[in-house]
C-alpha cells in the first residue's frame, strides 16, 4: 500500500513475475525460434579432375578473401600437402586442432566435428571431400560431417575430384584401369550452392608431378605409371568440365536445364555383382535427363533368395539407390517380367535400365523366351536400356551353388519321414498286387508316395531319391523275375523312363509349389500386420496410446527391444522403452550414450546406430520418424541379437510411414483442440471486455461528475466536498478491486498462474474468507455451516478464499441492507460443494445461462461485479470442478460450486 500527496490511500497488487524466471523463458522461446528458423549453410565445391590441380589452393585463397571482408573464417581440416606455398596459405587463418584417434597402434589424425560445431564459424573449410573417417569417429565418411555443419546452419568450402563422385566410379575405373573406393553420393555435389571447377592443362599437372609438387619422388612415379598419364588427365579432364557444365545447364534455367516432367527412369535390381554397375548407370542417366528415377527388384520363390552372396549384392545395389537418394521399391511375383511391365505401367515409366548376364547357352534356353525379349514384348512404349555385365570374368549363375546345396542338404527326421513312406508305398503296392487290379495301379501308389515326401521333406534331396528308389522298388519286387533288377524286359524300360520323369517332374513341382506358398504366407502375414497395425492406429487416440501400441506390433514382429522418442532428449524427453523377454541387455536403450544417438537422428533427419554410417558403434539402429519433412519421433530398435537386415528395414520403414500419419493425425487434432481452446479464450475475453465497458462506466461517469462538482464549488461547503471526496474514493476502490479482478482472470486463462493443489481444511478457508468479508462489510450477516469440521480437499487455498469472497459479496450486492447470507461446505459423491445463499431478488432465468461468463449483471443492479463471476468460474475450472447457480423456491438465489476430492 502506497500513499498519494493528498492523503488517500490507493492499492496496488503486485503479481509481477520474477524477472530470472521470465528471462529464462524468453531466452528458451527465442532458442526454439532459432532452431525452427535457422537455415542451413551453404556448400561451395572446389572441383578438379585430378590431385595437384590446385584445389586446396583456390579454395585458402577465397578463404582469405572473405576473411579481408569482414567474414568469420575458420580451417576446420586442411590436408597436409608437400605444396609450401599452398600451406604459407593457411597462415593467418584460425585452425581448429585435429581429432587423435588411436588405430591399430598409430595416431591418426581426423575432422574434429564437435569443436567444429561448438566454435560455429560463419565459414569453416573441410578440404577432402570423399575422405573416409577412422573407425571411433562418429561418422563413417566426412560428407556425412559436412552434412551436419550444413544442418547446423555453417557454411562450408571443400574440395573433392570427379572421380570421387560415385555415379562416375565405374567409368573413370574402366577408363584408368583404377579403382576409387572414397566415393561421395551424387546429391552432395549436386546439393552444393556454388561448384568453382579449378582446372590447369594436363601438362602442367604432368610437370608439378615431376618436380614433386603433388606427391612424394616415390609415389609420384608410380602414379604417372598407371593412373597420371596423358590419356587419363584428357579424359578426366573432358569428364570433369562436362559434370561442371551439366551443374551450370541446371542452374541457368534453361529450356534444357529443367527437369524433365514427362522421363521417368526405373532400374532393375538384381542379386548379380553388375547390379551396382547398373545403378550408377542410371543416377548418370537422371543427371542427364534431370529426371526422376526409382530402382525396382522383384522378389520370387527361386533359390537364389536364400544365397547369402547374392544376398549381399541385392543389400550392396539397394544401399547405393538410397545413398543417392533414389527410392527402392520392392515386388513380389513369378513372372518379374509381368509384374515389371504393370509397375512401369501405372508410374508412367519411360525408360528402364537392365542388366544383361553372360549366361552360357543351355538346352532350356531353346524353348523359353528371354527375360529382355519379354520386357520389351510387353512394353512397346517404354524404352529398354540394356546394360551388358562386363565387369564380371566368369558368367554369373544366380543361386547355382546355392541350389546344388539345398538339392544334397542330409537330415535325419527327412531321411525317416522318406524311408517311412516308400516302406508304407511298398506294402500298400503288395496288397493292391494281390488283388490283382492292375500294375499301373502300384506305379500310381509310388508317384503318390513322391508327392507325398516332397509335400513332407524340404528340399529337393528326397524328392528325387524317392522318385528313384520307387522305380528301383517297383522292378524289383512287382516285374517278372521278381527281387532282381530287370529293365530289358519288353516294354519295360520304357514304363519306368516314363515313371521316373513323372516322379521327377511331380517333386520338384511340389518343391516349387511349397516355396511359393511359404513366400506368399511371408508376404500376407506382413500386409496382415500392416493392415492391422493402420486399422489399429486410425481407433488409436493419444500419443502415449500411439507410441505404447507401436512399440508392441515391433517388438512382437521382430522380437527385439525397443525405444520410441516423441521429442528430442535435449528436451528432457525419456524414451518410451519396451523390452523381450529374452533380451540379454535391456538397459541398454536407456544408456546416454544410446540418447545421444537419438538427438543426433532428431536434429539430422538421417537414420543412425548399429548398420549405418554413422556412430556405428551404438547399440541399436534407429530411423527417424518423418511426415512432410519434419521429424515427429525417433524409433530406436536394439541389435544386440545381431544387426538389422535389409527386408527388416524395409518393413520398418513401412511401419514407420503408418505411424507416421497416426503421429501427424494426432498432432492435428491437437493443435485443433489448442485452437479451440484459443478460440474460447478469445471469447472470454471479449466477454471481459463488454463487461469492463458496461462496469466501468458507471463509476468513472459517477467520478467524473462528482471531480467536476468539486472544483466548481472552490472550497465551499466544506462537509459536501468531504462527501464527494468519499465518493469518489469509494468508487476508486471499486475499480482498482475491477482491475485486479480482471488482471487475474486473464492470467489464469493463459496459464500464466500455476495452481498449488495441496490438501487443506475446508473449514480454515472458509473462516478466512468470511473474516475478509465481515472486515469489509461489518454491518453484514454471514452464516456458516459446515458438514464435518476434518473435511479437507486438495485446493489452492489463496485462489479458492478468493472464490468465496467474490461470491458473498455478489450476494451481499443482491439481497437486502437486514437480510443474513448463508456460506455452506459439505462432500457429496466424491466432491466438496460450496454454496452461498443469499435472499435477494433471485435472478432471472434468462441470463442465468451466462451469468459466469462476465457480460451482464442480475437484478437490475448496475455493478454485479461480472468479472467477479468471471474469474470465480476459471479459478472453479483450473480445480477440475464445476460452477453453477440456481433461484431458491422462495425467495433469492444459491451460486455453488464443487471441487473433487476423496471422501
């Protein structure tokens, strides 16, 4: 309380928040902004088509331009060169220390990425674009650190040469006769903003060679031998500005460099070696169309499914379509030339890219179109780009030893089953012949029993001994002479041919039948899951429900631990966890170092952990959870059984993509229900507003009037001035109890006061409630009445005496000078009821449906403090309980409320 000049008393409610804890949030607010806002950093290329070029060079001299213009500038990595005058150039530039990183007894010594991000430079240059990182580093490849600085909002100059980029691999090996295994993803080159081709003529580089510029004396004169010769450079060289020229065609805009809308390319992916050859064939066919492309393998019931080799290709093709940023799309079927054609069909595909094996001609090949001659039978509008394997010196033959070894694979339990059945053929054949009905009844017993073993075994093992042993059984124990072994006699030989290619033909017809419907109870059982899983996410509301039933459906699928991250753990977010049962390590997921790897994945968008390229050594694989580019989890799946396989991940994403659309629905309907919850703010305090105008009006008139009474009189009547003076006081009061009223029920709708909900005695609020009032009113009746005098309930009790007083004085407002206002507290079904009763006029039944919302008044009183009312409702509602009113049957009006508690 504070005092005027002139002696009155005015108040002031001091609610102002602490200055540390409101810094604090504006300073988290503006970090979110930042984070949200930051764009990435920009990417310049320093482009050669050899080593000694000048790369490094150039680049330290446009470093040290923009250093003289004022800019931040840091060298993050810089390769040591034999190049004095190259290294005089990282002189007066700021260099980060290198990373020490101990392998296999030696010190190597790297990119420290974290110091990088930490010093935050507006310009940090990385020179070694396709350098592969020592194990222990966090990534496996530097354009894979340059990716987070450009992330990070950093930009970054580097240098690579044209045979690093990867779709150019296969040309520039054939060419030089040299393979390159540093490669770097054709969408880092084409993602930079600026490519600065540095180029010198070939007889320059040739002379820098000799003179040891480039390379040491040694090692210079072994690489003009074999990879710096002329030839070589010219050829480098014309490819390397025709990859610079392509980028500048792109960049103009012009009719050429747009992309192309009406090409669409398609690879098809096999288990061959050549598979990556044909990919990178058609990543430089889509940089020449500037076209999209896809990669497609269709996966069949053959044998060379099962080939860990091919395997192996197959995994090695698909994880160079997605680092190029292709997709792969996986079909099922028997005849993949079918199943191709009706894919191209519906996506609109204009040109496809195959492989041509170098198979050896057999007698087969007679009679059975090929695979090219069939594709382009069935697609007469699609061009067919056959890409012939010449990378391989012997021919490749999917699944061939794989099927010599599924065809002579030995066990036991088959071996018994087998025996079992031909013993059984062999007596039912002796009964059928002693009936005498017929011999070809018995061969037909004996095919049975071949169908029967190849239906019963696995394999194609027991299926042909059966074949032949039934033929062996049946000449010896059914054809004349019997238990010898005759295949002259007449007609004869011919019966049993006949019976052992039907027996032949039938097993592996059963074979091949029971791999078709194990493969296709593989496939219904995953768009089972898939189906249930979206019809069980659509029913599925709330996000815990939606993260609790994901991590259910993969850890029953896959039978591994889980961890599902809604937010990133810099936040504070624990990952929701759900163990097997058989898990060796279950803590593992909760373990910092495994959070870290989940943050990383959150800020980068990228999958990360066990199996990928970067911070390989985590204990679990995890794959970010993305809807319109934006990450909405993180999905973490532990590899302690072992790492993640190609199909899995593939399944995973599918999932991923399902719970993706339940997370983007739910953040919707949540950000629906906060705009409806903004919308009802909004109307509250436009109520407040109208209330603010219809009570405040009266008092300021009334001040107005009785100031300007004052001044007229100029000190007469001394004892009416004193009249008006208290009046006007009065009145001043009631507006600064308005304001204060009004302030707090603004701040309670905003969430900007936090309830302190602690169990307190019903009767000692009550007591301090009606104190304030009879302080305030002494001439005024208040009586209490209380059920038990030990009824507690959880309450804030400030905010709920507050309640109570705006109440009895809305009462006291609204009844009579003479008449008593009753203040009752009792539990009723599991909740505390208060109630103020007073004997006024009642109020009238039209305005009780909004008499808490702030806008009116009840019995024809100007002042029925509105606010008041306004604010007892949201003080009620941010308990959880309710607040309502009623007239009483004779005369006056009961306002009550209710707060849960436990009895």
């Amino acid at each position: 309380m504070q005092k005027r000049p002139g002696g009155n008393e005015m108040i002031f409610y001091d609610n102002r928040p602490d200055p540390d804890q409101l810094l604090q949030q504006v300073q988290r607010a503006e970090q979110k902004e930042e984070a949200h806002s930051r764009k990435p950093g920009k990417l310049k290329i320093f482009f050669g088509y050899a080593p000694g070029v000048g790369k490094t060079y150039a680049m330290l001299q446009d470093a040290h331009d923009q250093l003289n213009q004022g800019a931040d500038v840091v060298a993050g990595y810089i390769e040591p060169h034999t190049r004095s005058e190259t290294m005089a150039l990282v002189e007066g530039l700021e260099v980060l220390p290198p990373k020490v990183v101990p392998y296999r007894g030696i010190k190597l010594r790297e990119f420290d990425l974290d110091a990088a991000l930490k010093r935050r430079p507006q310009i940090l240059l990385v020179d070694e674009l396709a350098h592969s990182n020592a194990e222990g580093v966090r990534n496996k490849k530097r354009y894979q650190d340059i990716e987070e600085l450009l992330a990070a909002g950093i930009d970054v100059y580097t240098t690579v040469n044209v045979q690093h980029i990867e779709s150019l691999n296969d040309v520039i090996r054939e060419i030089t006769k040299v393979s390159v295994r540093e490669t770097v993803p054709d969408y880092i080159f084409d993602y930079a903003d600026k490519i600065k081709l540095v180029d010198i003529e070939p007889d320059e580089l040739l002379r820098r060679f000799e003179e040891g510029k480039v390379y040491r004396a040694d090692r210079a004169a072994a690489a003009m031998k074999h990879f710096f010769v002329r030839e070589n450079l010219d050829t480098l060289r014309e490819i390397s500005m025709r990859r610079a020229a392509d980028r500048i065609c792109r960049d103009s805009g012009s009719a050429h460099g747009k992309r192309a809308v009406n090409t669409r390319l398609l690879v098809l992916l096999s288990t061959s070696p050549s598979a990556v050859k044909n990919v990178r064939v058609a990543a430089r066919m889509a940089e020449a169309f500037h076209a999209d492309w896809k990669a497609v393998y269709v996966e069949t019931t053959g044998p060379e499914s099962h080939s860990p080799e091919s395997n192996k290709n197959l995994r090695t093709a698909m994880a160079l379509v997605d680092q190029m940023g292709a997709e792969v799309v996986t079909l099922y079927g028997e005849d993949a030339a079918l199943v191709i054609a009706k894919y191209a069909e519906m996506a609109g595909i204009t040109n496809i890219i195959v492989g041509k094996h170098n198979h050896k001609k057999r007698l087969a090949d007679l009679f059975q179109e090929s695979f090219e001659d069939r594709l382009i039978s069935l697609l007469n509008d699609v061009e067919v780009h056959i890409i012939p394997d010449t990378d391989n010196p012997k021919p490749f033959r999917p699944g061939h030893r794989v099927q010599l070894k599924r065809l002579f694979s030995v066990s036991t339990v088959d071996m018994i089953k087998t025996g079992a059945v031909l013993i059984a053929a062999t007596l039912l054949s002796m009964l059928i012949n002693s009936l005498d009905v017929g011999s070809q009844n018995t061969a037909m017993v004996y095919i049975l029993s071949v169908v029967l073993i190849s239906r019963i075994t696995s394999g194609y093992l027991y299926g042909i001994a059966a074949s032949v042993i039934g033929v062996l059984a049946f000449n010896m124990v059914f054809t004349y002479p019997y238990f010898t072994f005759d295949f002259l006699k007449t007609g004869y030989p011919i019966t049993f041919i006949i019976m052992l290619l039907i027996a032949l033909i039938t097993s592996a017809l059963t074979v091949r039948i029971k791999e078709q419907v194990r493969s296709a109870a593989s496939r219904e059982q995953r768009t089972q899951v898939l189906y249930d899983l979206s019809k069980r996410l659509l029913a599925t509301r709330g996000l815990e429900n939606i993260v609790e039933l994901t991590n259910w459906y993969i850890v029953r699928l896959f039978h591994r631990s889980v961890v599902f991250y809604t937010a990133p753990p810099s936040q504070g977010e624990a990952g929701r966890v759900r163990s097997t049962e058989d898990e060796s390590h279950p803590e593992l997921l909760e373990k910092e170092e495994e959070r870290a790897v989940a943050q990383w994945v959150f800020v980068n968008k990228k999958r990360a952990g066990a199996g990928t390229d970067t911070l390989m050594g985590a204990g679990a694989f995890y794959m970010p959870i993305l809807s319109q580019g934006e990450v909405l989890g993180v999905l973490g799946i532990s590899c302690t059984k072992g790492l993640i396989d190609q199909d899995t991940r593939i399944f995973l994403r599918m999932i991923a993509s399902q719970v993706a659309m339940a997370l983007e629905r739910q953040r919707l309907s949540d950000e629906q229900s906060r705009r409806n919850v903004e919308a009802e703010r909004e109307a509250v305090r436009g109520n407040l507003l109208r209330a603010v105008s219809h009570d405040l009006k009266s008092p300021l008139v009334s001040i107005l009037q009785k100031s300007t009474d004052i001044l007229r009189r100029d000190g007469e009547d001394k004892q009416q001035i004193d009249r008006l003076a208290v009046g006007i006081q009065q009145e001043s009061k009631w507006l600064v109890k308005m304001v204060g009223n009004l302030l707090a029920s603004t701040r309670i709708q905003s969430g900007e006061t936090a309830l302190r909900r602690i169990p307190e005695q019903v009767s000692q609020v009550v007591t301090e409630a009606v104190a304030r009032v009879s302080a305030r009113y002494p001439n005024r009746a208040v009586s209490t009445r209380l059920s038990s005098a030990a009824l507690t309930a959880p309450m804030d009790a400030t905010l709920i005496e507050q309640v109570l007083i705006n109440l009895m004085e809305n009462a006291i407002q609204h009844s009579g000078d003479d008449s008593v206002i009753t203040l009752r507290a009792f539990f009723c079904k599991g909740k505390v009821v208060f109630e103020v009763t007073d004997r006024g006029e009642g109020i009238p039944p039209q305005e009780l449906s909004t008499l808490f919302e702030g806008s009116g008044s009840y019995g024809g009183r100007a002042r029925a403090l509105g606010t008041g009312l306004s604010i007892c409702k949201s003080i009620v509602q941010a308990h959880n309980g309710e607040i309502g009113a009623r007239n009483n049957a004779n005369t006056g009006a009961t306002v009550f409320f209710s707060l849960p508690c436990q009895e």
